[in-house]
C-alpha cells in the first residue's frame, strides 16, 4: 500500500534533512529570477544540471537553457518529462505530444484540458479538448531560454481557474543572451542530428544590440525526422514530422533610470503533414483513416513593464495573442470504414478544420511594504480574456466565444522565520455558442471565488518546513456547448479541486566533503476532484465519474563536490482512485507512474561533461488500461567545449538514449506506439 511506503519515506526524508542542518550552519548561494514574485521562493544554483526550488511551499522546477540543449530534445514535452510527476503522453512528435501533471492534463482521448496552464511569454497556448490531438505544446524547444513547471494548484492563482495539475511557463530567448547584455552583434548556429529517425535540425541566432536600450533577435529553427523505430526494430508509424519555427524579439528601455521597457516577441511553429493519421495518439491510421493536416500555432505578445526605484511600483502590461490553425483534408481510400452507412459521418469529422484563439491582457503590480511586524511581497493583478473557436460540431468540438475576467492578489507574509501567503482569485465566464442552441440559451454566465494558503518556517541553518492548502474551480469551457441533457449539465456546472501539500527542504554546503553542495526537497501532495464533467465512467457514455483522489510523494536532491563529480536525483511515487456513482472505485486511469531519474555526472571545468542517466518506472498501464512491465532506460550524454583558437565558442554534444535498445510501451501510450528505440545523437553549436 502506498501510505506506509509514504510514511517510511517522509520519515528517511527527515531524517536525512535534519541531520546534517543539525550539525552546520548554512552558507547560501541564492538566486532569484528578476520581477518573480517572491512566493516562487529562490532557485539554489546546485552543483549539477538543474537548479532547484527552495524557501516556499511550491512545487517549482525550472529547465534552464543549458538542460535544454544538453536534452537535444524533439518537443518541449520530452524537455519537462524528467520532472516529478510529469508524464508525457504519446510525445515522440510536436502534434501528440501530451502533458500530463499529477495525473491531470492531457490523457488518452485528448492531448490537453483546462487542468494544466501552458504559457508562452505569458500567452495562453494550447486547446481545450481538440478530439485525438495532443497540441498542447506545439513548438520547438530550441526557441526558449528556460521552461518552468509549477505543480499542483497552490502557484496558480496568477495564472488561470481549475489548474490541478500545474503551469507550463516557457520563456523565449533574448537578444542579450547572444550579446553578453553590451552592444554589438551577436548569434548562434546549431547543427543537430539524431540516428533513429534520421533526425536533422538547423537553429540560427541573430542578435542586435545598437544600444543597451534596444535589443533586436531573430530565430529560424528548422527540424525534421523520419518514422522512428522501436527496441524490436519496428517502425513506429506516424511519427515523422517537419516543422519550421521562427522568433522574432524586440526590447527598448527608456525613462528616467531606465525604468521602462516595451518588449515584443512572435514566435511560429507551422507542419504540413501529407497522408498520416488523423489520430495523433495512433500509429496506424485505424478506422479515421489518414489525412492532409497543416498546423499553424502563433503567439504574440507585447509586454510594458514600469520598475522605477520604488518598492511599491513594479507594473507589468502584459497583452497577448495566441492562434492555432489546423486544416484537414481526407485521403480517399485510407479509412477502413469507407462506404458503409457509418462512413458519411466519420468523413465529415475527419475534413473538419480547427482553429482556436486567445487573447488576453493582464495587468499586475509587485509591491514591497511593511506593515508593523509584516513584511509584504505582494502581487495583484487584473486580467481579461477571449477565447473564440471555430465551429466544428462534426467533430465534436462546438465553436464559441468565452469571455473572461479575473481579479487576483498573492501575499507573501514574512514574520521572524516564518513566511505566510495567502493567495486569492476571482473569476467570471461567458461563454456564448456560434450556433443558435434553442430551445436552450446561446450564453451561460458563471463565476468562482478561490484560494489557497501556504506557511513556511526557516530554521535558518538550511532547512525549512512548509505546508499548503488551495481549492481552485474550473469553469464551463467552451467544449460544454450544447443542447443534450449531458451538455446542459456540464455547462451548469464548475468542476471543484482541494489540494493539500506538505515538505521539507535543506540546502547547505561543506555538507559530505569540502566545499561540496547538497539541496534536497520533498514534498507530499493529495488533491480531491468532484463535481466532475471531463471524466465519464468507464463504458457509459454521457455518465461522469462522482470524484477523483490522487496523492503522491515528490523527491528531488541535487548534490555536487569540488572535483566537479555530481548527481541529480527526481521520483514521484502515486496512488489514485476514482469513483463511480454507483459507489464503486476504481484505479485511476491517468494517475501519473511511479518514476526515478537518477543522473550521475562529472565535469572538468568548463570544458567537458560527461553524464550518465537511469529512468525507471513502475506501475505503468497504457492508453487501454492494460498494465504494462517495468522498464528501466539508460541514457549517455557529453558535453565538449573547445576554447582554443577558431574553436572558441564552439559546444559539440553528443548523446546516447535508450542504450541498451529496450523495448517498452510508455506509460498511458497507446498499446501501438513503443518508445523509441537506441538513438545517437550529436550537435554541433557556434556562438559569435
């Protein structure tokens, strides 16, 4: 059973922080993102890979640049999977890639829900419930400079309403991460290649710096892969692709001290697949058949932010613009079903285009005060948002409007060592069908107040305590349109979360050995989802679940010493039921697996890296439910920095995934699309 193992481990845990923050005092190295809310806590620069979370009660992980590239990752979604608690769901191509959070997000039927946010220089990216596509994270990973995952639905009040399963936050570059922040030019090239699949990638930088007031950079990233294979050799169908992305970034500062900058920033992922599956979470086109889709996904953002040299005053405008276009066209004669009586239907589903917009403008203000005893790190914000899709009934996905608007406030409390934060959001919906509904109404109107509250203690010698509570409500989507009695009911009704969360963390040095670093963080999370109209039971359609329990343990530790050795350690251990309204229970069907990744590393200065990374999971079943074995995968990584010469400026890379070529289905994948096979892989990147 899954609580005493839970006990045991919380006790281990313990202990092993205690101990040593027992017995030292703690010297820090902190480092906190500039304009964050200090609710997000410090980020502790660690002595390997990823740097982790510390001094708050949120779950927060952040993939930096460098983790990025030494990734050499396809999507962002195979960037995030290392994280505790995160599966990816059918990822080995851009269109099915799925996100999926502590078991909420993307699952078996559709690549995304409104349980997990995904932001993208704070717009508002992804779909709702688009029917077989995973297109939550349709774009390239080599555009970003970091992406930031916040788990659970304590760190969420700034970002949206109904966010069980987290944040996806992804930052894309800057121009002064060419130029060393001074004027000039500046840039990159990187030349990818990978074994299986034939895999080729181009990513160009081009940055401008005429002042240090204005900063100018463009990125074309072209990548393109053929079907991979499996472990047993064979083919994985449907997972080719081709996709052109490019960036285009302005910033200009200007005002007294500089306290102004307007920063605009597009980016654009476009694949035009020819004769390949309609179903993404498929590999062999089954009865939908294949088809001709062109996906277009662009974001734009424009950013004023006013910092003057005031506590009080650090303003952000932020006004975004998300779209996503994808066109079908049915491929005659691929479909099983083809001239039988069912057929009609299925190809009007199957030549029915999407498109879905956002825009969205948000307004908040970071304020530093006192007030007697208290200190406040506080943020308030205002936001308004239009979501339009078009109608697509055919392939039940009703088009729309929903219109909303939210007030939020996160208060970072600090007293002595203990810090306290309340964080509240209002929000209200209207979401208006693009088809008249009658003899129902074309619009429903409905708010939700919603909150949490998160306490953490500082023993000051590098350990701290911390626990949190947060209730969040998601309201109708568009996607809950209709005139049937099952839609009427959803569109009536907000899907309601509790979670709870509760941890310990401990940073310290000269912890082992000399002038080594040790940061350890683990946490336990559970969280309750009722009145639910995502979920239907299993085999009755139209019929949704009672509720939905999940809890889990989340572990990540991070040590390294002087000679440069160093090992990266993340798990997530879960259990989950849902239940029927009948009063029977089952597992939950997209409850996140049991995982470790362990990375063990050693680094000669700057100039070469070389890692070794073990994934296991256990307790894994596919899209079906069927329980899969466990798998255990190891993966080869080597970094090399020349300085000498022509060759300064030059990293080669060079990687080995799936070493020993096992053959594995992964968790929540359809039974029919394996994981990758033995990959090599090498980049080539010149930085002038």
């Amino acid at each position: 059973m899954l609580t005493p193992l839970l006990r045991g481990t919380t006790a281990l845990v313990c202990l092993s922080l205690a101990a040593p923050a027992l017995a030292q005092d703690l010297t820090q190295d902190l480092t906190q993102d500039e304009g964050t809310p200090g609710f997000l806590g410090t980020l502790i620069l660690t002595g390997g890979k990823r740097d982790l979370s510390f001094g708050t009660a949120l779950a927060r992980t952040v993939v930096g640049e460098e983790e990025i590239a030494d990734r050499q990752a396809s999507t962002v979604a195979q960037v995030i999977d290392s994280i505790p608690g995160v599966t990816l769901v059918n990822g080995t191509t851009p269109q099915g890639s799925g996100i999926n959070i502590r078991g909420f997000g993307a699952n078996t039927t559709y690549g995304s829900d409104q349980k997990i946010a995904v932001l993208v220089d704070g717009a508002t990216v992804g779909s709702e419930e688009l029917y077989r596509i995973g297109t939550q994270l349709f774009t390239d990973p080599l555009l970003y400079r970091q992406v930031e995952v916040l788990r659970g639905t304590i760190g969420s009040f700034a970002y949206g309403s109904g966010i069980v399963g987290g944040v996806v936050k992804l930052e894309t570059k800057d121009a002064s991460d060419f130029t060393g922040g001074v004027p000039g030019f500046g840039g990159s090239q990187t030349f990818e290649y990978s074994s299986n699949g034939d895999g080729k990638v181009s990513s160009t930088n081009l940055a401008w710096m005429p002042t240090t007031r204005a900063e100018f950079l463009l990125n074309y990233s072209f990548r393109d892969q053929n079907d991979l294979q499996s472990g047993d050799g064979a083919v994985i169908g449907n997972s080719a692709f081709q996709t052109p992305s490019y960036l285009a970034k302005v910033k200009f500062t200007f005002g007294q001290d500089d306290a102004q900058s307007l920063t605009f920033s597009q980016s654009r992922t476009v694949a035009d697949d020819k004769d390949v599956p309609y179903d993404q979470f498929d590999t062999t086109g089954g009865s939908f058949g294949n088809v001709d889709r062109l996906t277009d996904t662009a974001q734009s953002v424009l950013e004023y932010r006013y910092n003057p040299a005031s506590a009080l005053i650090d303003l952000r405008a932020n006004l975004s613009y998300a779209d996503q276009i994808i066109e079908y066209d049915y491929v005659p004669g691929s479909s099983p079903l083809e001239g039988t009586p069912t057929f009609p239907f299925l190809l009007d589903t199957v030549n029915a285009d999407q498109r879905y917009e956002t825009t969205k403008l948000t307004l908040t203000n970071r304020a530093l005060f006192q007030t007697g005893m208290l200190s406040h790190d506080m943020l308030a914000g205002f936001e308004v948002q239009r979501r339009e899709r078009a109608d697509n009934t055919a392939a039940g996905a009703p088009g729309g409007r929903d219109d909303r608007y939210a007030l939020f406030v996160v208060d970072e409390m600090t007293v002595g060592r203990f810090t306290i934060t309340p964080a509240l959001r209002y929000e209200n919906s209207r979401i208006t069908s693009a088809l008249p509904l009658a003899p129902e109404p074309d619009s429903y109107q409905k708010d939700a107040l919603m909150g949490g509250l998160a306490l953490a203690y500082d023993f000051g010698n590098g350990l701290s305590v911390f626990g949190s509570a947060a209730y969040t409500e998601g309201l109708p989507i568009i996607d809950d349109l209709g005139t049937s009695p099952t839609a009427q009911r959803r569109i009536a009704t907000a899907e309601k979360s509790h979670t709870l969360e509760f941890g310990a963390a401990y940073t310290g040095t000269d912890v082992f050995a000399p002038e080594d670093s040790f940061t350890i963080r683990g946490n336990l999370y559970a969280t309750k989802l009722r009145d639910i109209t995502s979920y239907t039971v299993a085999g009755a359609t139209g019929t949704e679940l009672d509720h939905v329990e999940s809890r889990g343990f989340e572990l990540e530790a991070s040590y390294g010493m002087a000679s440069g050795f160093y090992a990266d350690f993340s798990g997530h251990l879960g259990q989950g039921t849902e239940y029927n309204p009948d009063g029977t229970s089952t597992v939950w069907r997209n409850l996140a697996a049991d995982r470790v990744h362990l990375t063990l590393g050693k680094r000669w200065n700057d100039d070469f890296d070389l890692s070794w990374e073990i994934v296991h999971s256990a307790d894994q079943r596919d899209a079906l439910g069927a329980d899969l074995p466990n798998s255990t995968a190891h993966n080869l990584r080597a970094t090399w920095r020349p300085d000498q010469g022509w060759l300064d400026g030059t990293e080669v890379r060079f990687g080995v995934e799936n070493v020993f070529d096992r053959d594995y289905v992964g968790h929540l994948s359809s039974p029919s699309r394996k994981a990758p096979g033995r990959t090599f892989k090498v980049s080539l990147t010149k930085s002038f």
